[in-house]
C-alpha cells in the first residue's frame, strides 16, 4: 500500500521545520512539488533548500508539476465553483503523480507551507482522489508553524486576550463585516486589503508579508496610521517580487470593545 505524507514545513523559515517533519521527511521516497511558475519560484527553491539541508543526497527524488490556475475574479456563489473546478484539477493532477511516480510500496510527500490543516486544499485533494478509487494510498498528517502563529510571535503579541474568543476567517468574508462579538481577528487570503474598511475605527492592526523568509515585513499601529504604510509596503513588494502572500491579526482596543 502506497503511503502519503502530508508535511507541515511552517511559513517560510527552515528552522520552523519540526522534529516530526524531519522524521516524515527522512521516511519519504518522493516528493511532489506543484510548481506555481516562474514568478513563485522561490517558494519551489525554498522547498528544495530545505530537503537539501535535511536529507541525505541521493535519498529521495523530486516530482514536479504544473499547478493548474484558479479563476480569481469569481465571485459570490460563483466563487465556490471556482474553488471546486480548481480543486478538481489539483486532484487529477496529484492523482496521475502518485500512480505514475510512486510505487506500490513506496511512501510520498507533499510539503505545505504553514499548516495542512488551516486554509490549505492538500487534505481535500487527497480525499477527493481516495472516494474516486482509482488510486489507493493512506495518508498522515504532519502539522506545521502556521503563518498566524508566525504573525504573533513576530509581533510579539498574543493570538487572544483572557477571556476573549478569537477568530480565523478570509478577506472575502472580512468584507461582509467585522464578527459579531469577536474583538481579535486573523485575516488571511486577502488580495484586496480589506482592512481599510476599518480605518475609522478603533482598531489595531499587526501585518506580515513573506514570513519567515529574508523578504519578511512587518508593520502595525492603528489602521488609521499603519494602514497608508502597509499599502504602500504591499505594493512595493509585489511589484519587486510579483506576488505577495500577507496576513494580519485586528484588535479592538478594549475602550470599544
């Protein structure tokens, strides 16, 4: 029975790698890499540097693949259709890998940035392709420093306050309103910068690009102050890099919440 592994490898730095990671990866015969392209190939680079550092040479072998693209202007309810045709191509994709790539006996690993299990399509892929039954395979779970983890620590700060509930959602859903009796929110996956919407009240901001890599920035302050910085910041470091990935925590100050 084929074997997958499903390696948190944390937001970026490689010393984030956990010891179980390391483990998982020492167990791996192949790894597949779906390749976001010439613009993201660092992120494929930083893969590699970290098998390189971890692993003995000649120990395994890397798969590449071409990641199919998502339709980005989708939106309201055509937007969970978008996400469910890209999803099924991702699958279609990893499906042919690991039955062309790996054998019956062998073990496989995807490596995925942050936490497989928080906002990340790996897990529902993979099930996709065992209900389908063409390929069989189990598949373990390795959990890894997420990017709000990073975020706070970086920040110096915590993730809630005592007593207080926090809340993980997407600038998508940002957009629609702040929560409702929720006063600490994380946004991730937000293209658009939807904090601005907020700039009139009181509300902090803590915002991170790129963490836990060398082109790491950092800014806070209330978003009224830190916002105009983090626009600008953002757009410089897309047009330098040409993609961004980004995430931030709001606070209300206790006075309003």
């Amino acid at each position: 029975m084929r074997k997958i592994h499903v390696i948190g490898i944390g937001a970026g730095d490689p010393d984030q790698l956990t010891l179980q990671a390391v483990r998982a990866m020492r167990d791996t015969d192949v790894f597949f890499v779906l390749d976001k392209g010439e613009v993201k190939a660092d992120l494929t680079r930083l893969r590699r540097d970290m098998l390189e550092t971890h692993l003995p040479e000649g120990s395994y072998r890397v798969v590449e693949a071409r990641d199919p693209d998502r339709d980005r202007t989708a939106g309201g309810s055509a937007y969970v259709a978008a996400v469910d045709d890209w999803r099924g191509a991702r699958s279609e994709i990893c499906e042919r890998l690991i039955a062309d790539e790996l054998a019956e006996d062998g073990t496989g690993a995807f490596l995925v940035w942050g936490d497989p299990t928080l906002y990340d399509s790996t897990l529902a892929v993979l099930d996709g392709i065992l209900e389908r039954g063409e390929v069989a395979f189990t598949y373990e779970v390795v959990p890894g420093v997420s990017s709000v983890s990073s975020l706070v620590a970086r920040h110096r700060t915590g993730l809630n306050r005592v007593g207080r509930p926090v809340q993980i959602t997407t600038g998508r859903r940002l957009a629609e309103g702040l929560p409702e009796g929720v006063d600490d929110v994380v946004v991730m996956l937000d293209a658009h910068q939807t904090f601005r919407r907020y700039a009139d009240q009181d509300i902090d901001i803590y915002w991170g690009a790129y963490l836990g890599t060398p082109d790491e920035i950092l800014e806070s302050g209330p978003i009224a102050e830190a916002g105009p910085r983090i626009e600008r910041l953002r757009a410089e470091a897309r047009e330098r890099k040409g993609w961004i990935m980004d995430t931030y925590l709001l606070r209300r100050r206790p006075d309003d919440a």
